[in-house]
C-alpha cells in the first residue's frame, strides 16, 4: 500500500501522469460566433496557435466551423474540426447574429452556460454577421481581442454583459436585456449602437448616446442644438418614485464647446439663456427616445423594476418625466477665450 502511495504522490508532483497535455498540442479557444442559416446553427471558433518563427514563439489566429441543425451537434463538429485539443477555459467573446438573436437566444445561452468546459466569465454582443467580423485581420492580432478591447474602452460603446448576467437578466421579466451591437466600417470595428431585446428575442438596433449617458457607461456626452455644442459631465441620475409616475432627474455640469454667433458670452443672461435650452434640449431629447423604446416595448432603464422594488408590485404601464438641470461651466473653454 505504501509503495502505491508513494508512485501516485511521485505522479502529482512530476505533473504527467494524469491528463497532461504538452502545450504545443493544444489550441485556445478565445472566442465562439453562432449564426443561423438555411435552418441550421453555424459555429465558428477563433482559436489560438502557438508557432515558432526564427526562434521567437509568435500566436496565429485559425477559424474552425460546425455545421447541424442542432446547436450543441455544430458546436461539436466545429471542436472536431481541430488537429489539437482545444482549451476553452479563457474563451471571452460570444459573438450572436442578428438572425440568431431574433429568433431567441435562451437556447444559446443555456448551452452555454451548462457546458463545463467553458467558463462562464466571457461577454456577449451582437452583429449582423459574425463572418465579416471573424475574417478581419489585424496585425496578427485576434479581432477577439480587438472587439472586447473595444468595447471597455471606448467611450461610444455599452456595457459588457457576461453569460451570467445575461442569463439573470432573461430570467428576470421586469428587466429587458440590452447588449453591445458590432458593426464593421473599413475594416475597422464600430461599437455605438445597442441590441434591445425583449424576453430573448432581438426588437431593434438603436443608437447608444443617450443609453450609455443614463447608465454612466461615458464621462460627458455632447448634446447639440442649432449651432450649440454643450458637452454635459459629472452626471448624475436619480429616480423619484411615486405611485403615480416616475420623475428621472437629471444634474450635472456643462461645458460650452460651440455657440451661435447671436450669442455674446460676456454677457450673463446669453449666458443663462444658453444653460435653459440645453436643459430643454436634454429632456426632449431624453424623453423622445425613452417613448420610442416603450412604444417597441422596451423597458430601457428598467423603470418597471425599479417601481416593482419600490412597490412591491407589478405596474405595466408606468409614466414618466425628464427634468434635467445641468449647469453650465463658466470657466468652459469659449468663456476663457472671450477672457483672455
């Protein structure tokens, strides 16, 4: 018995009796893109190499397909379809089509999700059609990596919403799922625009601004009127909730970064004229593109869950207001010019 144990302990600590897979046998899957065509799921993993060139050891992105008309069949056939092993363990991109997404992501996400081979930390986003995105490259550098780059640091994009919180959010029906939209612009990746869904089920594609300005994803927002450019920072959003509407409050602060003519910043009233249109200008602006959402049915700030935490009960049909107060910065950059 002693002599057994002894050979299993001398196994652990040499590290290749059990499962051992020299590196250079073995492809990282670093992202996944499920698309929909002609009634079957199509699967494309981007996976990583490690090749030797000159004596430097370099990485090579490769794309490998499964095709069925069952997901988990595609996704297997695509696994398959590699000379090595492959290790999803660090995989952090899911790349969804659009038809995909119309036609329902719950299937997807809970394949997903049950698949012990893949870590539940990589992030979901949207686009037309993941090939376009998938065939870019760049530098020998993965697209993957680009996009999910991208995405945290670009001030135009959304959130990032990884397979957990995803899955919470389809499973909460007070909560709509919104997700990053990718689109391609020669060459390069463009990631202003949302995915609203409702349930699991794609709605539309709309324009990221406002979303990403009432969920402090940027730092300021620029909001224009006439030929007056305000750039709005510092935001802060509150909601006072009543029984009988919802008031979303607006403060921040501003600075002027155009001005029409007409417009004379040495004088204090221009100066307080200015500061009422832009607030005027945020709530219409706010306030229109919140009814275009309810009226696709889409609750994007989430109004009916924050009544419901409130409340303790269910109201479908919940009316708003916008009052913004921004105040304008009067050491801006025009006021120090017209100073100087």
């Amino acid at each position: 018995m002693k002599k057994i144990i002894i050979l299993v302990s001398i196994c652990f600590m040499i590290g290749g009796c059990f499962d051992y897979k020299e590196l250079n046998d073995m492809s990282i899957v670093n992202g996944i893109a499920v698309d929909y065509q002609d009634n079957k799921y199509v699967v494309d993993l981007e996976i990583n190499n490690s090749i030797k060139q000159n004596g430097d050891s370099l990485v090579a992105t490769e794309i490998i397909e499964g095709i069925n008309n069952n997901l988990a069949l595609a996704y297997n056939e695509a696994t398959q379809n590699s000379n090595k092993l492959l290790y999803a363990e660090h995989v952090n991109l899911l790349l969804l089509s659009e038809e995909v997404a119309k036609k329902g992501i719950n299937e997807i996400i809970d394949f997903f999700l049950r698949d012990i081979t893949i870590n539940n930390n990589y992030m979901v986003v949207i686009t037309k059609n993941p090939k376009d995105i998938l065939k870019i490259k760049k530098n020998n550098t993965s697209i993957i990596n680009v996009i999910v780059d991208t995405i945290k640091y670009d001030i135009n994009t959304t959130y990032l919403n990884d397979l957990d919180l995803v899955a919470a959010k389809l499973l909460n029906e007070k909560v709509d799922l919104v997700l990053p939209y990718i689109e391609v612009e020669n060459g390069n990746i463009i990631v202003n625009k949302i995915a609203c869904f409702k349930k699991d089920k794609l709605k539309y594609i709309d324009d990221a601004k406002i979303y990403n300005f009432m969920i402090h994803k940027i730092d300021s927002t620029d909001f224009i009127y006439d030929n007056n450019v305000v750039n709005v920072y510092d935001q802060k959003i509150d909601y006072d909730i009543k029984k009988d509407k919802i008031t979303i409050k607006i403060t921040g602060n501003g600075r002027i970064k155009e001005t029409d003519i007409g417009y004379n910043l040495k004088k204090v009233d221009d100066y307080n004229k200015i500061e009422d249109l832009i607030n005027i200008k945020i709530e219409d602006e706010i306030t229109k593109y919140l009814d275009n959402s309810f009226k696709r049915e889409i609750d994007l700030l989430n109004l009916k869950d924050k009544y419901y935490k409130e409340f303790k009960r269910v109201k479908e049909n919940i009316k708003y207001d916008v009052e913004a107060k921004i105040t304008l910065n009067k050491n801006g950059s025009i006021y120090e010019v017209v100073y100087d």
